[in-house]
C-alpha cells in the first residue's frame, strides 16, 4: 500500500496529503504526526541524545519518566539529528482503539517518507484489526535498511492492552526493519522482562530524566538567570530535578527582584510547587492573556478561530503564538492547532471555577457550537454533553442524520455512554429520537416506543420540523416495526422515508449511507417475517449492494444473512450456504473479530450442517451465535435459531428438547407463516416419536399451503403416521411455480418412493430413491435419507443406488454400516471439505496442533495472549468441520493442508 504524502521542509515535519481519511471516515488530524518544535529557551541534553543514539542497536526504546520531565522534547531534539526515516506519532486516547491506532501507524510511517507495498491494507474498523494486517505490516518492513524509526508520543495514553500486544507482534516479527521509541509517562503493556534478559531495550527513566546541577545552571541562564552554584544544587534537591518544575521556577524568579531568595524560599511539596509555580507563570501574563488562558482550559485542542469565539477577541493568533514562544505551557501541534500541558491546563480549569463560577457550561456550549459549523460532530457532542446542552448535542446528531449510528457497533458505544447521563428535564423531538435510539438499540421496545409516539406528535404539530428529524423517526419506526414483527408499520415507515428523503441535504445522505441500509435491512426482515419472501429478497439485496464501506458492513452482513435464510427455506441449502459464508467474508474483509456480524449466517450455516447430517459442526456455529449475544428479540433471528436448534435435536433423538426450542418467547403484531410451520411440525414430530400417530397428523391440518418445504415435511409426517394417501395429496398440492430447492425435492422424492414401497410398487420405490440421490449428492444432503427410517436400506443395497450413494452417503465397496442401521445410522464421516480458506495465523495454529503443542505452548510461541489462540481454534475447527484437536490434524492431513 502506497500512501501518498506531502512533505514540506524538514522531513520530521512531513504530513500526510490532503484527503486522506481515517477509519471513521474523518481526516487524519495531520497535527498527530508533526514533531514538536524546540523553543527558544529549550536545553540540549547531548548525554541522553547519545544513549538513544545508541539505542538504534536495539529494536525497543522507551523513555519513561514523569509529565513535565522533557521527554518528548528530548526525543524531538535526537530525530532532528538523524539522517534515516522517523515516523512521528503523537498518541491520543482514541487511538487505543486497535484499528485507528493502525491505521495512524500506517499514516505516520508514510507522512516520513516510508512507502509500504500494496500488500499492506489499511484497517477499516476503528475498533479492531485483523493479524492478516499485522502481519502484512510485519513483513513489508522486514530487511529494510535503514530501518524506519517509529517514535509513539503520549504512549500512555494507550489503555488498551490489545493494541501493546499487536505493537509487540510487529515488533518481533519485523526483526531488524523496525526501530521502536515509546515515550510515556508510565510501565506500558509490554514483555519488558523479555527485552530487558534479551538485551534488547534501551531505557531512559525518571532518574536519568532529571537535570544534574550542570544541567540545571544552563536551564537557568537560558532564561536570564545566574545563580551561585550552591544555590542550583539545593533547587536541583528541592525539585528532584524536574524538567518542568525548574522551567517553571525560572519564569517565576524572572519576575522576582530577588530571583536567589526567591528560589530559596519556596515550598518544595510536589502538588504544592505545581499549584504555586502555575499561579505565578498565569499570574505574570496580562489580564487579557490570563483570561484566555482559563477560557481554553476546556479544550483539548485549539486554534486562533477557536480561542477568538471563546474569549470574545480577534487576536488570539498574537497572543498563542507569543505564549508558545515564551514557552508558557502552550504547546503547538502544528497546522495553527495548540494545546495546553495537561498539568497546566487542569490548574487553569481550578482556576476558571474560582475566578468565574457558572463559565464552565458557557464555554463549552460555545466551544461545541463551534465545532458543530465546523464538521466536527465527536468533539462538538462532547463539549455539548460537557455543558449539560442535552438539546444541542441530541439536535446535533440528528441533524447530521448520524441517528443510525447507535446501530452500527463503530461509534454506538461511545454515543451510549455520553447520552446516559442525559436526564429526563431534557425534552423535544431532538432528545427524544435519541432516547428512542437507545432503547431500541437495548430492546427496550415499550420505552422506545412510547418516545417514537411522542416525536410523531411533535412532528404533526410542527410545520417546520428539519428533514433530518423526519427521516430519523421513520428510520427508528422501522426498526421498532421489526423487532415487534409489524410489517404493515415497517412498510408505512419505508414509504415515509421515501417521501422525506429528497428534502434532505444530499451532502448528509451521501455521509451516512448507513441509515439507508439499515432501513432495507429492517424492511426485508419484516417481510420475510410474513412469509413474503420475494418482497423481502428484493430489498433485502439491495442493502446487500449499498456503498459505504466500514459504515455499512453490518447492516450489508445482516442483509445477506437473511437472503441466506431464505434460500434455506426455500430448499437451497448449497445458495444458502454460499450466501451465508459471504456475509461472514464481508465482516472479515474489514477486520472485524471472529465470530462477528448479527449471527443469522452462522444460524443458516447451523440448519445447512444438520441438513448435511455434520452435527457437530451445527453445534459449533451455534455455540458461535451465542458469543455474539445474539438478539433474541428480533423475531426473524429468534425463529432462525429455533429452526437450527429444533433440527439439530431431532436429528439427535431428543424429540422434547427440539418441542422446547421450537417456540421462542415472542410477542409479535403478526404471526409468521414460516415460523409457526416449525412449530407444529416439530410438535407434530413429537407426538409421532412418542406413538401418538392420530395427534401428530391432527397438528399438521392448517398449515399453509404456499411454502411448499413445510408441505413435504407434513406428508413425510403423514406417512410416518400411517396415512399414505394423504402424504401423496399434499405432494400433489404443491405447485410447481415455486421452483423449490433440492432439500425440498430429495424429502419429496424420498416420501413418494416410500408410499411406492408400503405399497408394494418396489421399482418405483427405486426409481424415486435414485432420483432423490442424484437431487442430494451435490448438496451433501445425508439427513433426508437417515429420517426415512429402515425401509430404505435394503434399496441402498442394491447395486445401481450403491454406487450412487457410494463415498458420500455410504462408505465405498466393502461391508459398511448404511443409513437406518443401528449403530452404524449415522453413515460414515462426512467428507474433509474446508468450507472457508484458513488464514495465515490459523495454519501457523495448524501446524502447531500437528507438533502437538498445548494451547500455552502456541501462545508462547507465536507471541500471541491464550485467548487469541482459543478464538483462532475456535475459527480453525469451524472451517475444518470438527471438534477436536486430533480431528483437526487428520482432517488437515486429508486435505493436504499439512
């Protein structure tokens, strides 16, 4: 992957070019890759620059020392020097996600002139980050020479333990390629045992970090000061030497008529001196500066345009670039953007609610205002939050059209969060549609039903309300009509948004394609929920086929899961199959974890593997449901997991249990045809297993007579029940303009050769055997003929069905156990077919299971956590159909994969 970039003098101070964008679709913030200029008083420290110098020997340095100790500005000076690659990356606490983190990593590397191939791909999903691009990361930069230096400013602010063991793994795996400066405040999430016993890390601590009373003199002439040399021991003493606290003595004692008595006489407690040295470096500045100061306090970040609204001034460009110069704690990020030192800037908010009490709200009102013109809905809806303007910050979101966001795991859990701590004083459309957002992103359906009814009326009674409050409340309309399984509602929802949707701002549709795709999703789900399978199909695909990346992955994954379904009852598992693995695939493309996405592939996948009589793989793609706390209250995915569990427990004999997960505790505005078939026929299969022939066929009377698989499955009961001709009726009465699927045919096939059996017609019995395995042998479809019972063994016996059902459904020539055979009825193992190809991390797993490594072993040795290893298993046995390690091994050897 070539990233381009622009450089611009320095090429410390290379930047990204314009346009380039990161994970969540926002630009890259270009200021997070400038390295921190030196000012004017700033002291050169030649004997740490030449232990880092050093320190290229090794592939980790860290530098590690308190805040205020003149670390960054220590390893700024060093690159300055260097005459190799230094990608600069300054850590903000976002960046912990794994995702944005990377995909900064990546930026940086190529804003310092380091290009990567086009086998590099850069992570999409700001949340995660798949070791397929760690390791294209690791190996593109293996041999390189010189090797790119990479210094990670702020690493402390990485939280996320993930992110330091993906660091490591590059680390370790790009060899000497890769040279690696971590600058933070405290003990990252390393193996720094493993370095330091390797003599592979350079450390640079507090203690070293601290001026020498050598050093401390030169600080203090740089700003004008000449003490004795006793006296700049015992402030060295006093300080401990900190960087920060002598740069703030300095400005102070500037300002003294007597600067010796002065450092002499104050207080030497650490909190003490910081609250005091702060106050007086506030205090020598003009009121005017001093009250900028406080007012940018609640900002993370700012620029000359910004501080003007804030302070009511138009000349907040003098002044910041003045403080910057003065080395007044303002730090500059580069592109006209500065910030305060933390320790700073956490003084002056003290200070702001002392000297103006009641600002605080006003200025963050201001500041989120601001940021609202601007584009920059996150902060904007921070700072809204922040001043307790729930109005603002839920108008915010509604008028960006961002509503569908609470449904799209990117930013829904930090939209969750912020608007929690939204009261119930907080009212109008704006704050409502949010509330209606999340509860129904929680399933909290009467609540977020009764705040959609609140909106509509607001929104009848107002002429003037935007587009983007209308569209947002047929979106969530949508949504609450699916999960109730209302399709008229889901329909007049849709038509709503159809009408609205040209009156909205094509700049805002064109930003959030997910709310489109979301609407399609929730509408053909509705639909399939009545039993309207084309309707649903057709805008089931067109979500499907919506644009947008990582903003509509999920819903794109959903959408194919359900089109899945619906090949499966249709008939077509192979389709189904294919469709449902497709659905897994797109969630992969973008480095979303496995198992991933909304689950209803993997309940499909489940019915398609007790269709093809691989039991154990249909209890493992439902056991991976499970893990991703699959939403039982759509009723779509709830009638899905019944159908998978139902089966998988009557192909095991356990006729109650299947009664049991047959019905899943729904309340719904309409039933479902498909949906409630189930049920009867898994209640009717009951009554038949327990000799209750007459209940079972009395069950079956009022199924529907348009979904031709429950049919089949109803006279295939009838036969079973002992009435022959009724079985035969219902096969007739199927029409043959719904085309069903080969699952269909081959149980169709199966019921009449057995009523040709029963009555004694034994070549037409044969006749349709052979037709139904023909139907069944490229779909694998081994469960029909283990449900027809006894009778059909004989047949399979007979020379021309041997052969058809050889390899597949029996085993080859010889004596071998065949379908209905007592122990033997399971037939022989299904074959070694890898359903989906292995990644690179999950052969390395592979060949590991094959040297017979234990779990911890495996983690050790691909420096990877145990539970990463366990999800690789977890992902390595799906593919391979199996359950266990040795299964693994032989079922990899079969296929050559060893």
């Amino acid at each position: 992957m070539v990233v381009s970039a622009v450089v611009t003098g320095d090429r410390n101070t290379a930047v990204p070019a314009a346009g380039r964008v990161d994970p969540l679709g926002d630009p890259f913030l270009r200021t997070r890759f400038a390295v921190p200029s030196r000012p004017a008083t700033f002291l050169p420290r030649r004997r740490l620059t030449q232990h880092l110098a050093e320190g290229l020997g090794t592939p980790l340095t860290m530098v590690n020392g308190s805040a205020g100790a003149g670390k960054t500005l220590l390893v700024a000076d060093w690159t300055a020097s260097l005459d190799r690659p230094v990608a600069w990356l300054t850590v903000e606490t976002e960046t912990q996600r794994p995702g944005t983190f990377w995909a900064y990593f990546l930026q940086a590397l190529s804003a310092s002139g380091t290009d990567l191939s086009d086998r590099v791909h850069c992570p999409a999903d700001p949340n995660r980050v798949s070791r397929k691009v760690l390791s294209e990361i690791a190996e593109d930069l293996v041999g390189r020479d010189p090797a790119p230096i990479v210094v990670l400013d702020e690493f402390d602010r990485v939280s996320a333990s993930e992110v330091a063991e993906q660091l490591e793994f590059v680390l370790q795996h790009a060899g000497s390629g890769l040279r690696l400066v971590l600058v933070t405040r405290n003990e990252p999430m390393l193996s720094l045992h493993r370095y330091r016993a390797a003599g592979t890390l350079t450390e640079i601590r507090d203690a070293e970090l601290a001026l020498n009373p050598e050093e401390a003199a030169a600080l203090l002439e740089l700003h004008g000061l000449s003490l004795p040399a006793d006296a700049v021991r015992a402030l060295v003493e006093r300080t401990r030497g900190w960087a920060a606290g002598l740069r703030l003595c300095a400005l102070a004692a500037q300002e003294s008529p007597d600067p010796e008595r002065y450092l002499k006489e104050f207080e030497a407690d650490h909190s003490t001196v910081a609250d005091f040295l702060l106050a007086e470096v506030l205090r020598r500045q003009p009121p005017a500066t001093q009250d900028l100061l406080l007012r940018v306090s609640v900002l993370d970040r700012f620029c000359p345009d910004l501080v003007n609204r804030l302070t009511h001034r138009t000349d907040a460009a003098l002044i910041l670039a003045e403080l910057h110069r003065d080395n007044a704690f303002v730090e500059q990020l580069g592109q006209g953007w500065y910030r305060l030192h933390p320790l700073f800037g956490e003084i002056l908010q003290t200070h702001l609610r002392v000297r103006h009490p009641g600002l605080e709200p006003d200025l963050h009102r201001s500041a989120a205002q601001w940021m609202r013109r601007r584009g920059a809905l996150p902060e904007a809806l921070a700072h809204g939050a922040a001043a307790d303007d729930w109005g603002f910050t839920a108008a915010a979101v509604v008028d960006d059209l961002a509503i569908g966001q609470f449904f799209t795991d990117l930013r829904s859990d930090d939209l969750n969060e912020l608007f929690s701590r939204m009261g119930p004083e907080a009212t109008g459309p704006a704050t409502e549609l949010v509330r209606a957002a999340r509860d129904l992103a929680h399933n909290d359906l009467d609540r977020a039903v009764a705040h959609l009814h609140h909106v509509e009326a607001w929104l009848s009674d107002e002429k003037e309300d935007p587009a983007t409050a209308q569209l947002s409340w047929a979106f969530l309309e949508a949504v609450a009509a699916r999960l109730t399984g209302s399709p008229a509602r889901a329909e007049q929802a849709a038509e709503t948004a159809d009408e609205i949707r040209p009156e909205v701002p094509p700049h805002l549709l064109d930003k959030h394609p997910e709310l489109s795709a979301l609407l399609l999703t929730h509408l053909g789900s509705t639909r399939l929920w009545a039993g309207r399978y084309e309707d649903a199909r057709a805008a089931l695909s067109e979500a499907a086929d919506c644009p947008g990346g990582i903003l509509t992955v999920l819903p794109r994954e959903e959408s194919m899961g359900h089109l899945a379904l619906i090949d499966y009852l249709d008939g077509w598992p192979g389709r189904a199959e294919h469709q449902a693995l497709a659905a897994m695939t797109e969630t992969e493309r973008f480095s979303l974890p496995q198992p991933s996405g909304s689950g209803i592939d993997r309940l499909v996948l489940a019915a398609v593997a007790v269709d093809r009589h691989e039991l154990g793989r249909a209890q493992a793609l439902l056991d991976e449901a499970d893990e991703l706390d699959l939403d039982t209250q759509d009723p779509v995915k709830a009638a899905g997991r019944a159908i998978a569990t139902a089966r998988l427990h009557l192909a095991r004999g356990n006729a109650r249990a299947a009664m049991e997960s047959a019905t899943p505790a729904l309340t719904t505005t309409v039933a479902s045809p498909w949906a409630d078939s189930l049920e009867r026929l898994v209640t009717s299969a009951v009554h038949l297993a327990e000799g209750r022939a007459e209940t079972a066929a009395e069950v079956l009377r009022h199924l529907p007579d348009d979904q031709p698989a429950w049919t089949v499955e109803a006279a295939r009961i009838q036969l079973a029940a002992g009435r022959p001709d009724a079985a035969i009726d219902l096969l007739d009465s199927v029409s043959a303009e719904r085309r069903p699927g080969p699952a269909v045919t081959v149980r169709a096939a199966l019921v009449r050769a057995q009523a040709a059996q029963v009555a004694g017609d034994t070549e037409t019995a044969r006749r349709f055997v052979a037709q139904a395995l023909l139907l069944a042998r490229p779909e694998r479809l081994r469960r029909p003929f283990l449900d027809a019972g006894r009778w059909i063994r004989p047949l399979l016996a007979t020379a021309p069905l041997r052969s058809l059902a050889a390899e597949w459904l029996v085993p080859g020539p010889g004596p071998g156990p065949v379908p209905g055979n007592g122990p033997g009825a399971a037939g022989p193992r299904p074959a070694p077919i890898v359903v989906q190809e292995l990644s690179e991390r999950e052969r390395d797993v592979l060949q590991r299971l094959a040297q017979m490594m234990s779990t911890e072993e495996i983690a050790v040795d691909l420096y990877l956590s145990v539970n990463t290893v366990k999800t690789h298993l977890k992902s390595l046995y799906r593919k391979l159909a199996v359950n266990r390690r040795s299964e693994a091994v032989h079922r990899a050897r079969d296929m050559r994969l060893l």
